[in-house]
C-alpha cells in the first residue's frame, strides 16, 4: 500500500514590535511536530531590535523583513505569494498573538478538501480557556454584519460540532492555495480590520466552502496588536476605513437601503458616543477612516488573480 503523501504547509506570522509574543506562537508551532510543516515570520517593518532578536533564536524558522510596516492583508499577501511560488498546499495564517493547541494543524487538514477555501479552528479566549473568542460567523442577509461567533460565551454542545459558516477571521486561517490561484489574495487596500470578511466573502462567490474545525483550538491573547484597548485612535480609524470599503464592495450582497441607512446610523451613533464621553481624539481618527474609506472604494481593488 503506497502512504499518502502529507500536504505541505507553510505557517506565515506578522510581527510587528513584539518578538517575545511572536517566539511564543513559534514554540506552539513547533510543538504540533506537523510533518511538512514550514514557518515564516515576515516583521512588518518594527523599526525596533525585532528583527535582531528574533535573529537570535535558535528555533527553526525562517525571517523576511519588510522596511516599513504595509499592513495585515500586505504583509500576509508577502507570505501567500511566497507560498504559491514554493509550491505549498496550505498556508496557515495564525496572528502572533495566538497559541496553537498541539493537535490543530492536524485537526485542520484532516477535515480540508478540494472545495473548501479556508478552515479555522476554535478560538478560545487565552486568559479563559473555556471562553468562545470565535467559532463560526453567518452572515445577515440584510446588513451583512457577522452574526452568531459565540463571542464572550463558554464552550458546550450548541459548539461541538465542525460546520460550514459565511465568515472566518484572519487570527487563524488554513488556506487552500489551489483556491486562492482562482480568487486571489487579500485585498491590500485593507490596512487591518474587515481583510478577513472580504475574503471570506470572495470564496463564497468564487463557489468555495469555509470551515469551522470545532475540535481544532486556538487561544488568542486579544488585541495585543493595537495595546489591548478597544476605544484607541488607531482602532477606531482603521475600522471606519476598513468598514466603508467593506460594505461599499459587497453592498450588492445585501438589502441596499438597510445598508446604508444601518452603517450611517451606526457612525452617527459611535461618533456621538466618543464625543459624549470626551474621547474627542478617537472621534476625530474615527471620522478620517470614514472619509478615508470613501476615498478607498474609489481605487480598484488589489490581490485579484490576472485575466
């Protein structure tokens, strides 16, 4: 009997300023002993001793440095690109603020196929472990806003069970690269936040499956990236700008008037809150991302495959 060849896998994390919570992901990587299983780190552009002293490690993975910080979906793009030239099966985007349980990779291979473009394992909150952080999203047919994640509830039965759901987020995803020759790469006008949604939604359309591997876990240290707050400048810009390419991209998909009336609701809302609270900074980054994003929806859009 001829054994099955192993599908070969390249692991791809950013880091950006944070080499101590990118070591920490590798060693859970490393710990999976995945047969086929390579790790690139790309450093988005740190501009710090990152890149020295993730140089100084000695565990085995490679190190692509980018002179100046290009954002999630570029960064990725750098990595996705590079697998497709080396001939990988699978990309495995994990953020580096994620720790992989030992048996996830093989949890997600074991559940991939041909028709399905993306998987993600079971996000668990890494403080409680016994907290949903993601398992799953669908997709309101009116708004397109993500519904039923489990976000902020504890693990039972109603999360047992693996499925097919409209979105998966970009902390952990097992690419199927084959697909991604069809539909293309993460679009780069995306800076972070809604790169992952867009996707998702570009492999339902292009006729693809996404995966929620409910026995495959993940646990994510939330929002390390952007220094654990919810209401900073940084955040609240890059989701208004995020948002309105979003939704000006795929508002086809839903109920037009709700759309618009429900998203310009929603930024009257969030704009009235910051000011209300006297977080006039964060209101003022929040309405450049809206004027941004507009702007944003005006330039074609990036990561397409070639006619």
């Amino acid at each position: 009997m001829t054994e099955q060849k192993q599908p070969r896998t390249l692991a791809i994390t950013l880091n950006w300023r944070q080499p101590e919570v990118t070591l920490k992901c590798i060693r859970a990587l490393l710990a999976m002993e995945q047969p086929e299983l390579d790790i690139l780190v790309i450093d988005n552009g740190s501009g710090d001793d990152s890149v020295d002293e993730l140089k100084q490690s000695e565990l085995p993975f490679e190190l692509l440095s980018l002179e100046k910080n290009v954002g999630f979906a570029a960064g990725n793009n750098r990595g996705l690109r590079l697998a497709l030239e080396r001939g990988y099966d699978f990309s495995l985007l994990i953020n580096n603020d994620a720790v992989a349980a030992p048996d996830m990779l093989q949890k997600l291979l074991a559940e991939s196929s041909g028709d399905i473009g993306l998987l993600s394992p079971k996000i668990y909150f890494e403080s409680d472990p016994q907290r949903i952080w993601f398992a799953g999203g669908r997709r309101d047919p009116r708004t397109l806003d993500v519904l039923d994640t489990g976000h902020g509830q504890f693990d039972g039965l109603q999360f047992s069970a693996s499925r097919d759901v409209d979105y998966l987020v970009g902390t952990c995803l097992l690419v199927n690269m084959a697909a991604v020759r069809v539909i293309g790469f993460l679009d780069e006008r995306y800076f972070f936040y809604f790169e992952d949604l867009d996707w998702s939604l570009r492999f339902v359309e292009a006729g693809y499956r996404l995966r929620l591997v409910a026995d495959a876990h993940l646990y994510h240290q939330v929002a390390v990236s952007t220094g654990g707050e919810y209401d900073t400048a940084l955040r609240r810009y890059y989701l208004a700008r995020g948002g309105v390419v979003f939704w000006g991209s795929h508002i086809h998909l839903g109920n037009t008037p709700i759309i618009v009336g429900f998203r310009l609701l929603s930024a009257v809302k969030m704009i009235g809150r910051l000011a209300i609270t006297g977080k006039w900074a964060v209101a003022g980054a929040y309405m450049r991302g809206l004027r941004d994003g507009w702007k944003d929806t005006k330039r074609p859009a990036s990561g397409r495959p070639q006619e």
